[in-house]
C-alpha cells in the first residue's frame, strides 16, 4: 500500500517537539508520611480496635486510603512524645508509684 501524502525524506528531517520541562515540586505542600493501621498499632502495642477508636475520638489523625486506613507519622510521634513528657512529669509529682519488684529467692542451694 502506497500513502500517497507520505514522504519519507521530510520525515527523516522532522524535528521533535521540545521536551516539556519536569514538574518542580518546589512550593509543592508535602505529603505527610503514613503507616498503615497494622503497623501503628503494632507501634503502640494495641489491637488495631483501639487505634480506630483512638481516630474516632480526634486523638489520631487516619485516612481512608482504598479499604485500608492509614495514620500519620507526625501525629504517632507527637503521642508518643506527649505520653513519655506526661509520664515523666506525673513521676517527678510523685503522681505515679514507681513499684520495685524484690528479688525472687530461690529455695535450691547453690554450690
């Protein structure tokens, strides 16, 4: 078949159109980084139940991503931050008792 409109000569000399420049990400807001619910919980040592309630309540920040839901790193680390800060302060006020285990005896002798 023969494309009577074709020159192969003209289209050995076409030149490509100019390449579109990358997109910047620069002034671009950033994505916050996200865990998946599992993780998280397994971050807190929680059932996952108790992260979702955790969301339900405005103490975590979720997204629903597809079925899954997803926490905020930023948000995990300020809980986290502001649990030790709280504890350490209810241990200087003596708010919190501090329960030292004796040591355990053995019966056996040692030889």
């Amino acid at each position: 078949m023969c494309n009577p409109g074709h020159n192969p000569a003209a289209a050995a000399e076409a030149v490509p159109p100019p390449a579109l420049p990358a997109p910047s990400m620069a002034g671009a807001p950033l994505l916050p980084q996200l865990l998946p619910l599992t993780q998280a919980a397994e971050i807190f040592g929680r059932h996952p139940r108790t992260l979702r309630r955790w969301h339900a309540r405005g103490r975590l920040r979720a997204v629903k991503v597809g079925r899954g839901w997803f926490y905020v790193v930023a948000d995990i680390q300020a809980l986290i931050a502001g649990r030790l800060v709280e504890h350490a302060l209810q241990l200087a006020l003596g708010e919190v008792a501090v329960r030292v285990e004796p040591p355990s005896v053995d019966n056996k002798l040692c030889l």
